[in-house]
C-alpha cells in the first residue's frame, strides 16, 4: 500500500518524563552521554492466542532519534505520512524511519536499535528520546512513547537516569487491517511478503481493536543511565 504524506508538522515526535533522577544538574550547554536499554522481557507464556497457545512477543528491531524543539515522531488521530513508520509498523523495517530522521533538522541524531542491546545518545537539557520498535505478531502494531518523547532532563536540568517503561505503550498505525495477534495470515512471520496485508486507510492511535494483547511491561523494559 501507499505510504501517506507526513501530517504538516514533523513537529509530532512524543515521550514523556521518568520519576526518578540522576542527582547532578547539568549546565546548558554541558553534554550527558545516556545508556539506552530497551530489553524485550516476554517469554513462552506473555501472548495468549485465540486457539488457546502462548508464545513470546518478538519485537523487531527499531528506529530512535534524540529530538528537542517541536519535533515529534507522528500525530494521534492523524495518518502515519510517509516518513517510513508504515515500514516499521507492518514489516518491521527500521531503515526508512532511520533514514527519514536521520535528515530532520531537530533531530540531533538518530539510529537503529536491537531488543536487548543498549545503545548510547548525546543529550543536552532540552533533549527528548524518541523510539519505535514493531510488535512483530501483529498487521501495524508498534512500541512507543507518546509522540514528542521521553524527556531526558527535568526542568532543573538534571538528566533522567531511571526506568521508563511506564513512558512506552502499544500503538496501532492505522495503515492495515487488524487480525487476531499471533494468528494473522498478513503479519510478517505468515505473510506472503511485505506490505502485503488489506489497507485500512486509519490513523495512528493506541491499539483498541477488541483483541487481548499482554500488557507493555510483560514485554519491555525501557532503562535509562547516565555515563
């Protein structure tokens, strides 16, 4: 299917703030290297299936940016656009996201993560942390935050060091048709290809399809560490 124009603003990448805090406040212009660990904690038993089975969630490997300003990776109720998260969500191919971030001016720099392996970003007070990671058993279902991001440093500037898996939730595309998780012949592990599945031709919004899906923190834990 079609990927659909970019709503107006890139201004629409969204997280949000952890409790706790790293002590030191950091001056304006002083750099934190932060450690990123986004771990997948499913396992056999985490997806109940229509057919009575469990199996683990497999999420994909996925894009993020450190952002400030207005910048936001989609809008709520609005088409996913054609900045490559239609990619992520039905095929769980970071590459164009990453690419598509990579290019943005607010965007201080971006990559590709894998499940269980951390990852380090530059931050300044200011900065947010963006990401997205596919829920493989799905048709467009992704890992998020809200759409501007997690904030990395709290309005005194001291950088967030914390777990920050309340921040993250189960986002539904709205670019395919939903089928039961785990038993769809259009998602990627049953699927003739990509891009494949019937267009639903929706918009973004947490996933409320009448399906039982596991609860985020039965599948990821989002950990933050300052250097």
């Amino acid at each position: 299917m079609p990927m659909r124009r970019l709503p107006a603003a890139f201004a629409a990448l969204a997280l949000l703030s952890g409790p706790s805090i790293f002590s030191q406040t950091v001056a304006a212009a002083e750099e934190v290297l932060l450690t990123v660990f986004i771990e997948n904690v499913s396992d056999e038993t985490t997806l109940k299936l229509a057919n009575g089975k469990t199996r683990r969630v497999p999420v994909a490997p996925g894009a993020y940016a450190v952002v400030r300003g207005g910048a936001a990776l989609f809008e709520v109720r609005m088409p996913a656009g054609d900045n490559g998260l239609e990619a992520l969500a039905e095929d769980g191919n970071a590459e164009p996201l990453t690419a598509y971030l990579q290019k943005q001016g607010q965007v201080r720099e971006a990559g590709m993560f894998v499940p269980g392996q951390p990852f380090t970003v530059h931050t300044t007070p200011g900065d947010r942390l963006v990401f997205a990671a596919m829920f493989v058993e799905s048709n467009d279902l992704f890992y998020s935050p809200d759409p501007r991001g997690i904030e990395l440093f709290d309005p005194e500037g001291r950088v967030v060091a914390s777990d920050v898996t309340t921040e993250v939730k189960l986002w539904d595309a709205g670019t395919e048709v939903n089928e039961a998780p785990g038993r769809g012949q259009h998602q990627v592990p049953r699927q003739s290809g990509p891009n494949t599945g019937p267009a639903e031709m929706g918009a973004v919004r947490p996933v409320n399809d009448g399906f039982g899906y596991p609860s985020t923190a039965d599948v990821l834990r989002v950990t933050l560490n300052a250097e």
